[in-house]
C-alpha cells in the first residue's frame, strides 16, 4: 500500500480549547458487518450495529484530532520511524473507502510532546500521545500486552476527550527479523484510540497478534465497516480543522504544567449531581491467546 502521511504541524501549549462537533452515525440500513465498538458500558461493546440500551458507542465527536508522539521514542524504535509508523497507521484508517468517500474525520500530528504519562488534565492541556516502555511495562499482569491504548470519555454521552497509546518495548522487540510490525500494531491501536473494539481475525481488530499470521497492516472489510459507522464521509472544511484537545494543547504533563495555562472552564470540583464525569477504558492488544485486560475507572471531566 502507498501511503501519503498527514500534514504534521507544530503548537504552542496554551492554546485555546477546540470546539468542533459531528454527530455519532448510524450503519446504514441492512448493511452487514461484522465489527464492534467500545461503548460506554465496561466490556460491552457494541457490535454489528446493534444498539445496547444504556451503551454509547465511544467516537470523537469532532472531525479534527491531533496526535502526538513522547520526544524520547525508544532506544529500538527512533523516532522518525515511531512518527513513521503512527502516521501510517492513522492514514490507513483515513483512507478506508465508505461507499466511495473516506471518514469523515481528519487526523493532525502535532509534533512532540515531553510527558510520557498515561493522563486526561481537566484542569490543564492534554496531548493524545505515543509513548514507548522501554524499561518496564507498568501493567501489572500485563506481561503479554504488545500495546496498550487508554481512552477518556464522557460516560453520558460517548465523547472521546483523550487517548494514549502505549508500545512495550520492555517486552517486545520491533526492529529485528522476526519482529513485531511496529505499523500494524499501532494501526489496531489507533483503532482503539477512534472508539473501535476488538473483532475477528482477520481483522486489524482482532485481539491478538501472532506474527506467523498477520499480513501487512491493511483493513479487512469489517475494519472498514467499523471506521464507516463510526465516522460517516462528511464534507470538511481544512480551513476549520481545529486539532487542539481539551483544555488546550501541551507538551508538559499535568502537574509540571504553569498554573492558569490551558485551564479548564468553569468547573467545580466535587458539584454534586449533574456534574460530568470521565471514565477510562484500556485496550490491550495481546500476544496470540493471551488474554485481552481491561481496566475502568472514573474521574471528572
Ligand atoms: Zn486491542
């Protein structure tokens, strides 16, 4: 596959808080598939189109998002390849065709950041990044996870607020002969990372990675099918593409961050009823039979 990378961009950190919406799709009518995605409901994902009462299919609910990848990258793995690699594996899920158009989303790479936490601030800037574990895999019982990619959203509503990804590189190895593919991993993690779930072989989506089995780093039919629903074609404008996140874009983690730079609008903590809340969701791709963990918590918006 020929494989044109986005435009890459660079940002200042207190930039302004971005506010562009797109509404959730719906499958087409008797369309069959076979894919599914995370809701808001802990391990119940949505699948083939059904529509779970209580469950949100997770998606942006903007056009533009931006990436990031963690300065450092890996001491297997420079970074020009990491950016590489996460590049394509964002322009595969762009360049799925849904009838002949592509998603209706697009996808900015917004430089390097410095943190390499796995964090959503709702009192400061945030950055959708890729870092990679070189020294230790922080997921206890994790051992068997390639990659692991944790979302933020709003529970009420399925909006994604933030997503990080991260490589073990502790564990796995991605530059030698009989290596992981470094851009097939991160296309099923930026799968993850748009609101997809877990499918079947031989879908990017599926739960494990067996390097004896896996081809390149190309989208089955419900790959597409799962991109298509989640994010229908729709008309974007480049000149309102707004990948800023939350809160503002930084390079910083939360806590180093300057106090009053990228804060968050009128919230209170602890407000009672009504106030919004965020949950996390873990998705981890995992060496063949192993299996998948997931982890939840919740925090405030
Ligand atoms: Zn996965």
């Amino acid at each position: 596959m020929t494989m044109r990378r986005p435009g890459r961009g660079r940002w200042t950190w207190c930039a302004a808080l971005a506010a562009a919406l797109a509404s959730i799709p719906a499958l087409p009518a008797g369309e069959a598939a076979a894919f599914c995605r995370t809701t808001t409901c802990k391990g119940q994902d949505a699948c083939n189109g059904e529509e779970i009462a209580g469950c949100t299919p997770l998606a942006w609910k903007r056009t533009c998002i931006g990436f990031a990848l963690q300065e450092d990258a890996s001491e297997k793995v420079p970074l020009e390849d990491a950016r590489a690699s996460l590049s394509d594996a964002f322009y595969i899920w762009q360049s799925a065709d849904c009838g002949g158009a592509p998603p209706g989303l697009a996808i900015q790479d917004m430089g390097t950041v410095t943190c390499g936490e796995v964090e959503y601030n709702s009192e400061a800037g945030n950055a959708n990044l890729m870092v990679f574990r070189d020294g230790v895999w922080p997921h206890e019982g994790g051992q068997h996870n390639i990659a692991l990619t944790t979302v933020s959203y709003d529970p009420n509503t399925g909006e994604l607020y933030n997503a990080d990804i991260e490589v073990n590189t502790a564990g796995y190895d991605f530059s030698g002969e009989f290596s992981y593919d470094l851009t097939w991993v991160l296309t099923h993690e930026t799968g993850h990372f748009l609101g997809l779930g877990h499918s079947e072989p031989p879908a990017i989506m599926q739960p494990s990675y067996d390097p004896s089995q896996v081809g390149g780093p190309d989208l089955s039919p419900d790959d597409v099918a799962g991109i298509c629903a989640a994010y229908p074609p729709a008309d974007l404008d480049p000149g309102r593409c707004n990948p800023i996140p939350r809160h503002g874009f930084a390079p910083l983690c939360g806590d180093a961050q300057t106090p009053g730079c990228s804060v968050a609008p009128g919230e209170q903590r602890g407000s009672g009823s009504g106030q919004a809340v965020r949950a996390v969701i873990a998705g981890a791709l995992a060496v063949v039979a192993a299996v998948v963990a997931r982890a939840v918590r919740r925090a405030r918006t």
